[in-house]
C-alpha cells in the first residue's frame, strides 16, 4: 500500500518538478516569477492533442475541426514543445523585454505575467471550448499494456504506463538540463548572467539572447509537462495549468528558488506526501502543499536548497 | 571628427543624471599602447566615463569611436566584442562560479559552439572547450591563483579577488583593458607590485590601458599620460610633470580636502 502511494507519488511529483523549473529557470536569469507558465503548460498539452491530427474544439470557435495531418505522439510531443517554448520567446519579447527595458518594478512583471496567464486562457476557451481532451490510450506506447504490476499478486504494486512515461521524460529532462548548465559553455554563459547581467554584457555576452533561450527552454520544458499530465489525466480544460501554477510556486519557494535540484525535490517531496494523503481527507489535499511550505519556512527561510539571501549594504 | 587617431577617442562626452552634469563636454584621445590615467576628486565623473565608453550609459550627446569605429550607442556585448575589457571598483566577480569558470565566461565570444552542438558534445566542441579551459589555466598560473582554479570566486580574499578579475579581463583578449580603482584597498607592498602587475600584463599581451586610481603616486609613476576630471569637466591633460604643476589641478585636490 505504502509503495503504491510512493509510485503514485514520484508520478505526479516527477511532473511538479519540471513544471517547477520553468519557473526556476526564468527565476533565476531574471529574478521574477512567470505566471504565464501555468498557462503555457495547458498550451503545450493542446498543441500536441492538435499536432496529432485528433479534433478539437466541441464548442468554441474551431468546432469540428481537425489538422489534415496526423504526427505520431512522441513527434507531436516534440513539435508541440518547440512551439510553446517559441509562444514563450514571443511572449518575453512582447511584454518582458520591453518591461524590461523601461526598469520596471519586478511587481509590475509579476502582475503582467499573471495577466497573460488570464488572457491565453479565455483565448483557449474561446477556440476550442472548456471541455476535457483525452489522448487515444495507448497513444504514447501503442500495443504496451495499460499498467505493469511491479508487486506481488497480493500486494500489488500497479503503475500504470502513462506514470513510467512521466517519471521517464522527467528523468531524461533533468539529466540533460544539468549537463546543459553545468557542462557546457552557453550554460556557463547562463549562469553567470544569473549571477550578474550587467558583467555578463561587458564579458562580451549577449544577455537578451540568453533571456530569449532561457524563456524558450522553459517553454519547452512547460509544454512537455503539460502533454505528460494530459497523457496521464486527460486535458481537463483550460484552466488545466493553473492548479499547477499555483502549486509550483509552492514547489520553488520550498526548494529554494533559483535553485534546480530545490526544484526537483521540492516537487518530488509535494508529489509523495500529496500521495500519502489518506482517501478521507483528499479533499484537504491542496492545502497540504502550502502547510508543508509555511512549516520549512518557519525553520529554513531560503528554502530546503535555497542559498541564505544576505542583504546587500 | 576625425576617427584615424587613437585606439579610444571620446568627443564632446556629456552624460546628464535629471538636473546633474556627470561628464561634460569630455573630449580625449587614448593612443595605441599607452597606459593613461583618469583621475579626479571623488564625484569628479570618472566611473560614469567607464560606463559611458563600455556601453553600460548611453551618453545625453557626444561620440564615441574604439578601433577607428563609431561606438556611440553600441550594446556593452558588441563594444566588448571589439576588444574593450573592464575591472570594477567594487569588484564584480560571479561569486558562486569558480575561479576557473569566470574566466572561461570571459572566452565565450572567442569560441563559436552553440547550444544544441554543445549539449551534443561534437568533437570540435570538446576540443574547443578544452582549449579554452588550458588557456584559462593558463591565465590563472599567471596570476598565481591556479592551484585554487575550482575554488568558487566567493571563497577568494580580497587581493585574490582583484587578480581574478583582471585574469578574467584578459580572458576577453582586449586591445583595451579599463581597470577602475585596482590599487583600491590594498596595502603599499601590494601597491608597488600592483605597477609592475599591470606594467608586465601590458607588454606581455600588447595592450592600452586606461585607468582610474586615487592613489597619486602610484598613478604619477605608472601612466603616460593623464587626464584630469573635475565636476566632469576635463581640467587638465599631460604628462605626469605637467598635471602635477597645473593649478587648476592642485586647486581641484586641495580645495576637495579643505
């Protein structure tokens, strides 16, 4: 039974974490929180629905409509991904750089950001309609069983596909990132920005480039989260992102913000005691997110893996 | 303006803050491997030329032209790219990256891996980051800290710190290197050996240095030529013997202490 709920557990975590580092990463280079990734999370998981030629829109504006074409889902998961991280750069590029470039209070940023989140959700509902979006079962592993047994007949252990899927792509997501930054030149680039932009820019760097990888990583990664939740629990409208936008600050600001493996733990250790939460009291189960986050504040101010912030004289 | 003499030529420099006059009507030429001092009392508007001619402020009005080439307005990246490299007052390290890596930030522009090709690790992108970190090595032995190229820059004390930074200067490989106070709180010993550092560091890599010190002697015995500001005018210019004698010079100090 406990092993079940920690399966169940590293599932859902699994996609808190990465939803987490989408707003880890832009934390980090640019110190505000992107409210709009909720939201660009819920656009990944319809893109890929689109991209595999499935209909969408039963009441909006698109009823009845469907691509000419059909891409199988690791493609389309693929392609969709690409184009929330591009809605990302073209969204940094719209409000941010130009908020940016006026000096804008961080809580002006804040504010916009939580207004686009509201905008490309109304503009979802009013193409496609608030109604959920299943993928085909087996669309991810055509012909692989529904679940696999990983217990004994009499105390099973069932995890289904669609949750070794996630805890799959999130594992493979957060290898690749931390190679990303730590090993390779441009994430050394985009580390020292995080530092300091202003030595960055006189070191010869780009800095606006960087900001423009930065918000289409994660996009990116944002629109793979979206698609493994909708694989894993349908596309349940639009509002679909925004629970999780509210739980991956909650995620951050427990791990450490700016901090990716605060951000990993962070949703890994939300996602195991959400799952351990006993059936009566699941309606409760929301609230345990913030409990957990107001009692490591009360011990650990920065974080479980957050630096102690030193006030600059 | 002409724009053939001079490696720096700043012209008709003004920078406005509201109602205060930072740099006023600054115009000077830095020449080709010179080492020039800027000096002043303190507010005279010496950092605010820095960030003026590296590109951190736009300037209200004036030119300014680096290589024979209109920089006026460039983005810092695109004026560092040039060949312009800079230490801080109040030094600005990356503090949580090490020794090695800030200097390697620096070799970003010299190397042309991109980002997929990086996470890919293609061969030309393993040989390129490889030179790149010997040649940051190389950097630290010269200025003694190589044996501590792992440390986090935080972890570094003060003088270390001021040694780093200007290894990650050269890391830019500049034609001009801008070192903004670099004797600052150092001890007299350091102080001497500082002139020499800087003096070696010159000629080793071929450089122009243009630099801002309070410590008099030490700029009266290191630099060509100096450049005096006052309430960001330019009050004098000349060698050391003529700035030390011009009365509007000893007016500016001496009426700064009383």
């Amino acid at each position: 039974m406990l092993a079940q709920q920690l399966a169940n557990g590293l599932a859902i975590g699994s996609v808190y974490a990465i939803f987490a580092l989408g707003y880890t990463l832009i934390f980090s280079i640019l110190g505000i929180i992107n409210f709009a990734h909720g939201a660009i999370f819920t656009l990944g998981a319809y893109f890929t629905y689109t991209l595999m030629g499935l209909q969408f829109g039963f009441n909006g504006l698109l009823a009845q409509q469907k691509l000419p074409f059909g891409l199988p889902f690791w493609v389309a998961l693929l392609v969709g991904a690409v184009i929330a991280g591009l809605f990302g750069v073209f969204l940094e590029r719209i409000i941010f750089r130009p908020l940016r470039a006026r000096g804008a209070d961080p809580l002006l940023t804040l504010v916009a950001s939580l207004g686009l989140a509201v905008a490309i959700v109304n503009i979802i509902q009013y193409l496609v309609g608030a109604e959920t979006y299943s993928y085909p079962s087996g669309a991810a592993l055509p012909g692989a069983p529904a679940s696999v047994n990983f217990g004994t007949t009499e105390a099973p252990v069932i995890i289904r596909t669609a949750q070794l899927i996630i805890i799959a792509v999130a594992v493979l997501i957060l290898i690749v990132l931390t190679f990303f930054i730590n090993r390779t030149k441009t994430g050394r680039a985009l580390r020292a920005v995080s530092e300091d932009a202003t030595t960055s820019s006189l070191l010869g760097i780009n800095t606006n480039q960087l900001i423009r990888l930065t918000f289409f990583l994660s996009g990116f990664v944002g629109g793979v989260a979206g698609t493994l939740v909708g694989l894993n629990v349908g596309i349940t409208g639009p509002y679909l992102g925004i629970s999780f936008g509210l739980k991956g600050l909650a995620v951050i600001v427990l791990g450490g913000l700016g901090s990716i493996p605060g951000a990993v733990v962070g949703g890994l250790l939300i996602g195991i005691v959400e799952a351990l939460v006993p059936a009566s009291l699941v309606s409760y189960r929301d609230a345990l997110a913030f409990a957990i986050l107001f009692i490591v504040l009360l011990v650990r101010p920065q974080g479980l893996l957050g630096r102690p912030l030193i006030q600059k004289v | 303006m002409s724009d053939t003499n001079g490696l720096l030529r700043i012209g008709s420099l003004t920078r406005a803050f509201g109602g205060l006059v930072a740099v006023n009507n600054v115009s000077f030429a830095v020449n080709e491997g010179e080492i020039f001092g800027l000096i002043g009392p303190n507010g005279a508007g010496k950092t605010t030329l820095f960030n003026l001619v590296t590109g951190l402020t736009p300037p209200t009005s004036g030119e300014l032209y680096f290589k024979g080439r209109n920089i006026t307005g460039s983005r810092p990246h695109q004026i560092a790219k040039l060949g312009m490299g800079r230490t801080f007052q109040n030094i600005r390290l990356f503090p949580n990256l090490t020794a090695l890596e800030n200097v390697m930030v620096a070799q970003h522009i010299h190397t042309r891996s991109g980002v997929l090709s990086g996470v890919l690790g293609l061969p030309r992108d393993r040989r390129e980051e490889r030179e790149a970190r010997e040649k940051a090595q190389g950097l630290l032995e010269m200025v003694n800290l190589a044996d501590r190229a792992q440390v986090q820059a935080r972890n570094f004390p003060y003088g270390d710190q001021r040694r780093l930074e200007i290894a990650r200067a050269l890391a830019l490989q500049p034609k001009l290197l801008l070192l903004d106070e670099p004797a600052a709180g150092m001890n007299p010993n350091e102080k001497a050996g500082l002139s020499t550092f800087i003096r070696e560091v010159k000629e080793k890599f071929s450089l122009t240095v243009l630099l801002i010190e309070h410590h008099v002697p030490t700029v009266m015995g290191l630099c060509d030529r100096i450049a005096v500001l006052n309430f960001g005018q330019l009050i004098a210019l000349g060698n050391p013997a003529e700035v030390q004698s011009n009365p509007a010079v000893i007016e500016a100090y001496l009426g700064d202490e009383s």
